[in-house]
C-alpha cells in the first residue's frame, strides 16, 4: 500500500516519474492485485484489491506484475502446496527480479510494461524448475484470476475460448470505456473534487457493468469453458505481501553515522521503519515526532526504526551538520547518511520525506510519501496500525 501526503521532491527526478498523490487514496494496478473472478460460467466477483478502492487495469494491455506480486504471499504458498525447500527456492528466485522490479515503478508506463514483461518471464522460467508441472498449471490459473475479466484478450484465451476478432474488438472497445470512466474518477479524486469512498462506489458499479457486459459478448459455450481456464477459486483478499523484499543498504558513498551498523538479512525476524529524510526539509521535520514514539512505544516489542539522511542541499552534505541534527532532533536510533544517494537511488525513493514499513520476512508492506499528518490526514494512525498488524504476524 501506498500513501501520499506533501513532501519536498526531489530534483534529479522527473515530476512526472514521481508517485502521485492519488494513489494514496486510489491506487493503480501496479501496486494491488487486481479483481478477479469468483465463480466459473461467466460470474465474477465484486471488484477487491489489496487497498479495497482500486481502479481498473488498462484496457491497452500494459504488463501487470500479477505472478512477481503473488508468488511471495504465504497463502499462495500454500495454495500450491509448496514444500519449505521450495519456498526457498522462490525467495532465492524473486531476489533476482526484486531490486529492478522496485525501482521500475518510477519510470515511464511503457519502460514499466517492457521491464515487466521481462521480469516476469525471468521468474517463470526460474519457477519452471522450482515447481511442480500441477504447481505450474495452478499458478498460470491464479494469474488469470488476477487479471480479472481482461484475462479473455490475452492471447492463449482467446485461442482457448474461440473468440472471434470482431468479440475480440468489441470486449477491448468494453474494456477501454470502462478505463475512461475510471480515470475521470481518479482524475476527481487527485483534484479533491470526490471523496474516496464515493469513487470507490462509482468503480464498482462501473466494474460491475462492465462484467455484465462481458457475460452478454460470450457464447455459453465460451463461458464454459473458462472454469478450466481459471481453476479453483482463491482468495485474493488473504494475500499480503505483493511488493519486493526491501532493499539492502548500501554502504558505498554512505556511512552508519548513529548506531551500529545493520543489514536487512540481520533484521530478519523484526519489523523494520525506513525512511527518507533531509534535516532541512520542514515537511521531515514534521514526521520527526512520530518516528521517535514509535522507537518509544515499540521497540521493546520487536520494530527498529532507521533514519536515511540522503541531502539536497550543501548544509545537509556536511557530516558534521547532519550529525549536529541528529543530536538536536533527539534521534535515538541508527542514522545512516546517504552522502551519494546510493541508497536513495536502491530504493527508487522520489520525495522527502518518504517513509516504508517492512515486515519480519523482509518484505515491504507500506510505504508514505510526506507528512503522515498533512492537512489533518490521519497517516500516523494509519501507519501505526500497519506497524502493530505487523508485529502481531
């Protein structure tokens, strides 16, 4: 999940690379899996993501990260009934696609879909030897269920079901009014003009349109055949972790100014805050209070926060000043500062502050963009109770 508040950007990149501010409150596929299907024959589900109000996946097909999402979830474990030597395996396998996955979420769409594709094939061809031709074939069928009623215009369905091209034509003419509506809605959203929950219930109806509307282009002879197709249904709403496992740090051009010094394979095991600050940068300051009561309140029950100074200006590329900093701000945990930007860069950070939450497996679960408490949002509450939720696992 990701949450969005004002911060100060960055200058070495591109506003446009930067996550928007809508996404906290309505985010894009790249970062929830999407609807999907609950019932073979032509009846799907209401639509549900991992953050409940999402938007619809491009109708242009752009590559969703949909197997590099699920493959890290213990409940998709289990659903292929994977051994422990094999859920070893997997983890050795995402380490490999993980680092570029992570920062490819800042760049253009069209690099984005490019990178995917070949990351996701990357990780097929790994999991090919990993598991199972069953394990495989369940995987393929929950991919399916993930891209939701798009999955019919991917070309192995279209074969599998017989669509004709002009059914192929009219479900992409379906699909890309549907994406319309939805931007509009989002468009409303970045721009205050419509709360959250309303938008949340205008996508629904308007998903749910656009399932009826799927129904009603397919013979029922294609609708009988997607049950072999999708499989089982899942569950989507018990998979948790869908974002790579946090980066390590990187200690060329940086420096463990404050505490000792840590790795995130050290840190396994606990629940770990990261964040982005730079001592100036009032919108930093600002969180500053929250960081320091969650060390107070939680330290003692397994969560270690981390602060990473990476400077804009000359003021905070000076040791000495970042370390004066440090002492004044009351810090009481490890400071690491980020002089060259190496770990800034590793984590494909866009803004000051930014704050991640990483569970005690190492994965990233959370992340905010500003002040948590920007024009009285309540992104401390929220983020405190992710913090708890994790120490609870």
């Amino acid at each position: 999940m990701v949450d969005s508040a004002m911060g100060r950007s960055s200058t070495e990149t591109a506003s446009s690379q930067a996550i928007p501010s809508a996404l906290a409150r309505f985010p894009m596929p790249i970062r929830v899996l999407m609807f999907w299907f609950v019932a073979v024959l032509g009846i799907f589900a209401t639509t549900v993501g991992m953050d409940r109000a999402v938007a619809a996946e491009p109708s242009a097909s752009p590559a969703q990260p949909y197997v590099l999402q699920m493959i890290r979830d213990d409940s998709v474990h289990a659903e292929l009934q994977l051994s422990t030597d094999q859920i070893q395996q997997v983890y050795d396998a995402i380490a490999e696609v993980d680092p570029r996955w992570w920062v490819n979420r800042i760049t253009p769409l069209e690099q984005q879909s490019a990178e995917i594709r070949e990351l996701t094939s990357t990780l097929k061809n790994r999991l090919a030897g990993v598991l199972s031709d069953d394990q495989m074939k369940r995987l393929e069928q929950l991919e399916k269920q993930a891209a939701g009623t798009r999955f019919v215009v991917h070309p192995d369905a279209i074969a599998a079901l017989e669509l004709s091209d002009s059914q192929v034509e009219t479900l992409k003419e379906t699909f890309a009014a549907t994406d319309e509506e939805v931007a509009k809605l989002q468009k409303q959203v970045a721009d205050k003009e419509l709360e959250a929950a309303e938008a949340a219930s205008d996508v629904a109806a308007i998903q749910a349109r656009e399932r009826q509307s799927l129904v009603g282009q397919l013979t029922r002879d294609q609708q009988a055949k997607i049950g072999s197709l999708l499989g089982a249904t899942f569950d989507f709403s018990k998979v948790m972790r869908t974002y790579p496992r946090a980066p390590e740090f990187v200690l060329d051009g940086a420096e463990w100014i404050q505490g000792e010094p840590a790795t995130m394979e050290d840190l396994r095991g606990k629940v770990v805050v990261v964040y982005f600050y730079a001592f100036q940068c009032i919108n930093c300051q600002r969180n500053f209070p929250h960081y320091h009561a969650w060390h107070d309140d939680m330290a003692d029950q397994g969560l270690v926060v981390i602060g990473i100074q990476r400077p804009e200006t000359s003021a905070e590329r000076s040791r000495e000043r970042v370390l004066a900093a440090v002492e004044k701000d009351g810090f009481e945990y490890p400071v690491l500062f980020d002089e060259e930007s190496g770990n800034w860069n590793a984590w494909g950070n866009t803004m000051w502050p930014t704050t991640y939450l990483i569970d005690k497996k190492g994965f990233i679960r959370r992340w905010w963009q500003g002040e948590m408490n920007w024009q009285g949002t309540p992104g401390e509450q929220q983020m405190r109770q992710t913090i708890e939720q994790l120490l609870a696992e």
